[in-house]
C-alpha cells in the first residue's frame, strides 16, 4: 500500500480522551496538508503510526454510558480531526476483538467522523464527557466489529495519512 510504518518506542497509557487528543494532534502535526508529510513532499510515501499498551478511563460520580477505553481514545481523537482535510484517519482497538461491554473492538475516525456523529443527531462531546464514545461512534458508524479474535495482547492505535 505504500505505507512507511513507524512503531512508537513507548507504551500508550494514560487517560484515554487525553492520549487521543494528543495522537490526533500528532499526525496532524506530522502530515502535511495534502496528507504527505512535511519532511519531503517530492519523494515521501504515506505513513504508518503504530502505537501499542492500554490508556485507562477514570468514570466520574455518575453511571458511565457504553464504551470502552478505545472507543473513548478515537472519539477525543475525531474531535481534534474534525474538519481536517488532511487525510489522516486512525483506528483504536483492543486485539481481543472487543472494547468494554460492547460488540466493537474500537473504531475508525477521521475528520469527517465528529461532524457526521452530529448529523445523526449525537452530541459527541456530550456522549465523550459521559464517557458514551459507543453511541456518538455507532450513530458516524465508525465502530470496528470484527468479532472475537480470541486472544487479547493489548490495545493497538494505527495512524495513516
């Protein structure tokens, strides 16, 4: 696919809105507008971020919606991407085939996916806040279903621009 993959040094942890956001931001900062990036746009390839371990999601005093730590990872991921034109999209999933009580791995955003959440009706802040990632996903249908995989390693981001 022409893809140049980069495997981060480091474990991905914290708090999954936050490690989202900052992931976002980073591929943003590192493709160019045109979704090449800035290094050499005569002869650079399309890149390949991979990012492995688990964030966690510290619930506040009422009930939490549905979702998981990925789904929450790609939601506070979509809102920094939202409108970006730069050809950036990424996936949170944990590699058992599913994120907290659901029947998604994750999901895969983009800047369209915040906006499109919207359109069908969510309030994605709202639905981040509460830490209800699922139903803003679901509504933009961003989730991953791939099934049960049967083996359960740790989280994995991808970024592609």
């Amino acid at each position: 696919a022409g893809l140049k993959p980069e495997v981060a040094a480091e474990a991905l942890a914290g708090e999954a809105a936050a490690a989202g956001a900052r992931l976002a931001a980073f591929l943003l900062q590192n493709c160019g507008r045109s979704g090449i990036p800035q290094q050499d746009t005569a002869h650079a390839r399309r890149r390949c971020f991979i990012w492995g371990g688990e964030t966690t999601v510290t619930l506040g005093a009422e009930a939490p919606g549905l979702g998981g730590r990925c789904q929450e990872l790609a939601l506070a991921a979509a809102r920094t991407l939202d409108g970006s034109t730069a050809g950036v999209a990424l996936l949170a999933a944990g590699t058992d085939g599913r994120d907290g009580p659901t029947d998604a791995a994750g999901a895969i955003v983009d800047g369209a996916t915040w906006a499109a959440a919207t359109v069908a009706g969510r309030d994605p802040a709202r639905d981040l806040r509460a830490h209800d990632a699922y139903r803003s996903l679901d509504a933009a249908a961003a989730l991953l279903r791939p099934g049960l995989s049967g083996t359960n390693v740790m989280d994995v981001v991808i970024g592609i621009c």
